[in-house]
DNA sequence: TTGTACGCGTTATCAG
DNA sequence: CTGATAACGCGTACAA
C-alpha cells in the first residue's frame, strides 16, 4: 500500500493531474462540483503531495537551514537554541517548510556547511546566529545568494535583515539595578570579543556605567564556559579592590562565579552581587536565587521564520515588535555592604536562613 | 549565474547525461580518458548534484528526521541533545544526508510530525527519543513504514532496533559509590514512571540496594524540571528519618536540591550526599561540585545514524559497542556522618573552606 | 556510450 | 469557462 500519487487520485476522480492540482490549490479553472469530487478522493485516498517532487517542480527545497557553528562545551549547556527552535517550527511547519540541522565545531565547517546546503539545493535559505564581529558568513551567503537572516543582537549589514531584540537593555537594566542597590564597583564577565553578542554585552555595561558617572570597573573576556566563568570570578576576587557587584554573559558563568564565591566564603549578596544572563530554568532554584536577564527565544525564533520566509517569498517585511530583555531580580543581587568581598572567608554575615528569600519578579 | 545542471556538464564535455552519471558515480562503463574529463569539467563548472532531483529520482529523501517531544522546560536544559545531534552529523553529513529537526510540546503533535514527515516523504526514516513505556510511536512507524531507530535506554520491541548504553550500569556505580562511603538510606529522585529513561534509572538504583541487602529507601517522581527537583528534596528532607544520600535522574534536579539543602543549611556532603545524572558542564563548577554520571551523547548519536542508515539501506547491522556511562566523583559525595540530615539548620559544622575540596576524578 | 523512460507535482498551452 | 495534454525540473537506470 504504497503512498498514491497524484496520478492515482486523478485517475480515480476520472480527470486529469492538472485538474487535480488545480483544484487542490484552490486555482481557477475547475467546476466546484469537480473540485469537490476531486478534494473527495484526495481526502479518501489520503493523498498528500510529495514534497520531494513538489521541491523539484517548484525549484525550492521547501526546507529552510540552521547551521550552529560552537565548540560543542557552550553549545551542550546553551538554553537558547531549543527554545528558538521552538519558535521556528510554529511558522515553518504552517508554511510547510522543514527545518534542517546541522551542527559544526568551528566556523570554518560552518562555511562549508552553507555551500553545501546551497550547492545541493538543499534549503532555500538559512538562519545565522552568534553572528562573529567580523563575520564572513554574511557576505558568502550573499555572493552565494542564499537567503539569509541573521539572528540575535546584530550589526547592521548591506546583506541581510537582522532579527532579534537587542540584549543591551537587559544589561543596562542589570546595572541600572545594581547602581540603584548602591554598588560603584560593577565589574563585567563577558563573551568572547569576536563574537557580537560578546561585546553588545560588554559596550551597554560599559556605557551604562559611564553614563552614571562612575569610574571604570574591571571586565574579564572568557569563552561564555563555566570553567573560565570560574576563572574570571577568581581573578575579580582577588583584586585589591575587587567589585561588590558582578555581571556575567551568561547563566552558567553566574553559576560558576557564584560556586566559586561561596567556596571562597564570600557571602552573596551581602558581599557580592551577583546577576546572570539567559534566566535558565535553574537559576530560580538556586541558593541564593540568581537575578538574571530573560530573552524569549521563541519569540525570536517565530520572528526569524517569518522574515526568512518573506526574504524567500519576496514579500514585503512585515514589522516585527520583539519584546526588549527582562531584568528578573531574585536573591543574588541586594544592597552594597560596608564589608569587602575578601573579608575573612571564614565567617558569614547572615544565617543561611536568612539568605533563601524569595524570588521578587 | 545559476546552478549548471548534469546537462550542461554534458554538453560541455561532449558526452550524454548518462555518461556524466556514470563517471561521477565510479561506475563502469566509461572510458577512464573520457571519466577524467567529464569530472575535470564538472569540477571547472562547480557542478554538484542537486539534492531534490536525485531525491526524486531516487525515491529516497535523503534525510533522516528528529522529531524532540518535550515540554519546552525540559528540553531548554537538556544537555544530551546538542551532543546528540552533534553526533549524528559526524555519519549523516559523510553519507550525504540531512538532519531533519522538529520540536513539539506533546506527545501528540509528535504523532502527527511523523505521519506527516512520512507523508510528505521528507525523511527515509527517524530518531525516536524519550521512549515512553508503553509508546505508541514505534507501532505507529511500523504502521506507517518508515524506518526507525530508538535511542536511549529501551524497551526491547518487535519492530526497531534499540541503540544506546543501557544508563543503569551509571545508577549502579553511583549507589555502590555510596554503599561503599557508608550510607544506608539512599533516596532516588526520579523522573516519570512513563519514560523509560526513568524507570530503568529507578530501578537500577532499587535492585542495586537490595542486592546489598539494604531496606528500601524513599523515591520521589519527578517530571525532570529543577522545580520538582526542589520540591522532592524538601519532602526527603522533612522526613522523620531524611536520607544521607540522594541521586537524582539529572543534574538539573541535582543542582536544585543542592541549593535546596544548602538554604536548609544541611552540609553537602557532611550531612547529605548528591549524586546528579548527565554530567553538565556545570557540574564541576558547583559548590561542592557535584558528583553525576556522564554518558558518551555524541557516540550515542553516531551509533544511532549508523543503525538508522544500514536499516534504510537493508544492510545487515554492524555491532556497535557504546560505552556504558561513567560515574565521576567529585566532592557533593562523602561518607556518611553521624549527624542527621535535620540536625539544626543555622549550624554548619565544617568551614566552607574545608569543603571546597577537589574534584577526584 | 548514447538515448530515453521514469519519478511526481506544477504550470503553460490548447481544444472543447 | 472547463479540463485535458504536455513540457518542465534534474538525476538515475536500463535498453539499445
């Protein structure tokens, strides 16, 4: 019982293919009692059109791409992706298109993986995220001449539109909220300086603080892992004058710079603040809760879909409002104490007790 | 300038489709000289096989699909996926053939992902993940005739084969671990008793304990999130008779209990081991770091793509041989004390800095 | 080696 | 206007 074919339904409906293509999309040219009839069969005989040959005869590969070009340590631990995926699918599935994967180490592959995905004509367009300061990909899709749209926080480009909410007001938020508790000694843990969303982080830090007129606080640049994330957090500790409040590019960096503080008897937040970027699922649940920045990712993903879609379709943009980053403040930021974060490690300040309150926002 | 097709290539190098063909694909029938030239000209014009037309004439799709069913909070921080997939590419992508990827929020849409993946004939076959106990998927693409392959610990079944290490040889090696550091009660925080993943944890870890002739010791269910994870430990620890030691089925869930007992002021290891699954990144960076059991994802998913590939094919399988997982130890796992788990919260007996210890292994 | 039918929808052309 | 016919897209495979 093999799938039928168009050929079959039109065969039974007693007509011709055409007339059942026709009829299927709705096209002029059929009698509404032959369209019915022919809907009838199709329906009966659980006919569906095959996209392959669909593919062949429209000359689209009715699939789109997405290629994330990571080490596989940040890519393991990233709570972003499924969630864009997510919202991908919620348009592409409607439109009929299919996702297709891939998943390189280095961006070099990366670069290959788009040729090949356009040279076989497997997609008709594909998604490029953590888009790198210097991106080559940009301008190989455009001399390729696959449709592009470049995720996350961009810089603008001739080639392509750019899809995403800027991440800087979740930072300027971060530190707005920390300035507020009265901290001056803000220091910043972030991303990779090749990597956009690396240094838009950094650049809504920096200016945020200047803006308030405080002096410059230290910065760490690491690979967005929990290891350096540790790293960077014991290099700021152990500062002559370390930061009473910390900014990490990411969840899990918090999470490690967090760990490290507590084994080093810091207290947060009596000692340290402490924010993260991403709001994970974890971050709620841990002790103390952490604040972070929450992006909607599938937000994100549905909007990159549509204008994928449209770049593909050559429709006109439709314009897209994306929800700006959001400040959850939870129990790892809180007002700047007298004492200095290389007290004693010995001793704490307030009972464990004390520390579980709850989440604010 | 568009794409040459095999007919360019074929009037370029004087010769007919066929002989193009035929060259391209080491077949005999071709004279070596003219072999040559016709790959020479290929390669000069750029000319690759376009992947839908030989879809189509092939009756194959060349892709294989994914389709993930979770509730977006669990798979947001499911570590085993990017690996997964990564895996997956490393064998695909040499064969010449595409991931296709859909994420759906239940069961249900899986289903109709399938039927219509299949429908469609967008893949030769799928990846079924997160078997559940009593699934109806393998049955259904049985029906439906599209070849499977399911990953992860499974149920043996008349229809697909089943590739991944069997995860309780992980769960036995992480109660021994404890057995031997002397706990007695030994608490399993474990996921839904309709995964499998679930099950076959809960009961390696029950049979384990009673082949030491221990008495059973509490389990709660859990759905996986880090807030049922919380959520268990408060009730394991509000026992008149709390346990010394807790594995969890993730490290998800193992982090949240961690907090947890922390904000209890309950001393990990001191007064309470944890034992977490998946071995995340974070893992080792926790305060203490966290003691979990690792799994090989990337090899699982290599494993997987060849299993799929050789029964899309009708290969005879080649064993494939998966190492089963491994528990690292680190410092959330001690021996047992003599101080019970609900002694006095505000008390902490050992110095933080004194439990800040290494890594073991 | 070449010529050509085939896979399967889509669409332009044309006869009724 | 209705609907049949045929060409097309592009590689594969088999008969000649």
């Amino acid at each position: 019982m093999a799938r039928p074919t168009i050929n079959d339904v039109a065969r039974a409906a007693g007509v011709s293919k055409g007339a059942v293509s026709f009829a299927l999309h709705d096209r002029p040219g059929v009698a509404p009692a032959t369209r019915e009839r022919i809907l009838k069969v199709a329906r009966e005989m659980g006919w569906t059109p095959s996209a392959r040959a669909r593919a062949l005869s429209v000359s689209k590969a009715l699939a789109v791409g997405l290629v994330m070009a990571r080490r596989p340590e940040t890519l393991r631990a990233d709570p972003f992706f499924p969630s864009f995926i997510a919202g991908l699918e919620t348009v592409l599935s409607d439109r009929g298109y299919a996702l297709l994967l891939q998943v390189v180490t280095d961006p070099d592959k990366a670069r290959q993986s788009y040729r090949r995905l356009a040279d076989e004509g497997r997609v008709d367009g594909v998604f490029v995220t953590d888009l790198l300061v210097d991106d080559e990909r940009p301008a190989l899709l455009a001399e390729i001449g696959l449709p592009a749209v470049i995720v996350g926080p961009g810089i603008e480009n001739p080639y392509w539109p750019v899809v995403g909410a800027d991440d800087a007001p979740g930072i300027v938020a971060a530190v707005e909220h920390l300035i507020a508790l009265g901290h001056t000694r803000i220091a910043h843990v972030g991303g990779p300086s090749d990597v956009v969303h690396g240094v838009s982080r950094k650049q809504a830090w920096c200016s945020t603080l200047r803006a308030a007129g405080l002096p410059d606080s230290p910065f760490v640049e690491t690979d967005f892992s929990a290891e350096s994330g540790a790293a960077a957090t014991r290099q700021l500790l152990d500062l002559v004058e370390p930061p009473t409040a910390v900014i990490y590019a990411n969840d899990l960096m918090a999470m490690a710079g967090l760990s490290l503080a507590v084994s080093r008897g810091v207290d947060v937040p009596g000692q340290l603040s402490i924010v993260g970027f991403d709001d994970t699922e974890i971050a709620a649940h841990l002790q103390p809760a952490l604040t972070s920045v929450r992006q909607d990712a599938i937000a994100w993903g549905a909007a990159a879909a549509i204008r994928l879609l449209e770049l593909i379709d050559g429709t006109p943009p439709t314009p897209i409002e994306l929800a700006p980053p959001a400040l959850v403040v939870r129990a790892s930021t809180g007002p700047v104490s007298t004492g200095a974060a290389h007290a004693a490690p010995a001793q704490r300040r307030r009972s464990t007790r004390e520390r579980g309150r709850m989440e604010k926002q």
